[in-house]
C-alpha cells in the first residue's frame, strides 16, 4: 500500500496538481491534511480526502476523516483543533480510539515521523512555508507487511533521505 500525504499549501493550486499529477498512479490513496484554501471543486483536490485547516473557510471539508487503505487505516486532521503545537497526544488519543495505524496531520509545518503505541503519526511538513526545514515538503507513505516506510520530497520529487524513516508495526 503507498500514499502520498500533503499539507499547508495556502492557495497553491497548480503546486499541488503538479504533485497529484506525478504520483496519482503509483499510490493507493491521495492525503491533504489541511490549509490547502482551494474549494472541494478544485481540479487540484480531484479524489484527494481532504480535511479543512484554520484558514480553510467554508465546510467544503470535513474537520478529519478515516480512511481504510488496503490493510491500514488513516486517521488524517489537520490538528490544530488537536492542539498538536503542544503535544502529540491528543492525536494518539484519536489514533487508538479509531484503530487507526498511520495519522497524518499538519499545521506546525514542521516535516516529523514518529512511532508511538505501534502507530506511525507523521506530518509531512509545509509544501509552501515549511518551517525547521528549508524546502518545502510532502510524503510517500508505503506499507509492506509489518513495515511502514515514510519517505519526504521535496517538491521537485527529490526524496529527502535525512527526513525519511522505516518503522516496524505489529499486525
């Protein structure tokens, strides 16, 4: 199972179409953690789950959504309703309460993967104002049996060797 999971593209339609466009046929499933500020009409959005961020206006997107991807499931928000600045926790709360294996969030901006209660929470950074890091970013989330693989790039397709991380899961 692969993924690609994005976030906090403020008003990038064309950037994003551009990623989308170069992995939609290698993944299973489309991630846009939120802050996107396109419409759900967006050509850029076509078969992403996207979830609405703090400057996402409008319902056009729910708040967070799961999603089950081949054998994992997706807990995806944006979490600033989460209060991710502050801790993980309350994202790990989410992740057991929905059985989730992968949780996808944004709004720090900072690129982070890490294991915690045989969950894999990551935040694929910023594509356009990344912070702690000097490019902008996404993922490629791939499973293979108790494996799960993360892999940044930055927006040229360049996979980021020193953000990427493999971590083992009990199935």
């Amino acid at each position: 199972m692969k993924a690609l999971v994005m976030s906090d593209s403020h008003g990038w339609d064309a950037e994003v179409k551009k990623i989308v466009d170069r992995h939609r046929y290698e993944v299973d499933a489309l991630f846009h953690c939120g802050d996107s500020e396109l419409s759900a009409s967006s050509s850029a959005l076509n078969e992403v789950y996207t979830v609405r961020g703090n400057c996402d206006f409008g319902t056009d997107f729910p708040e967070e959504c799961v999603e089950d991807v081949a054998d994992m499931r997706f807990f995806v928000a944006h979490g600033h309703l989460l209060n991710v600045k502050t801790s993980e926790m309350n994202l790990i709360y989410k992740g057991m309460e929905t059985e989730s294996q992968i949780i996808c969030y944004g709004h720090t901006h900072v690129p982070l993967a890490i294991q915690e209660k045989n969950m894999v929470i990551l935040n694929p950074g910023s594509m356009r104002l990344p912070r702690q890091y000097p490019k902008g970013t996404y993922v490629i989330v791939e499973t293979k049996e108790n494996e799960i693989e993360v892999n940044f790039y930055d927006l040229d397709g360049n996979k980021l060797a020193d953000l990427s991380k493999n971590f083992h899961i009990n199935c």
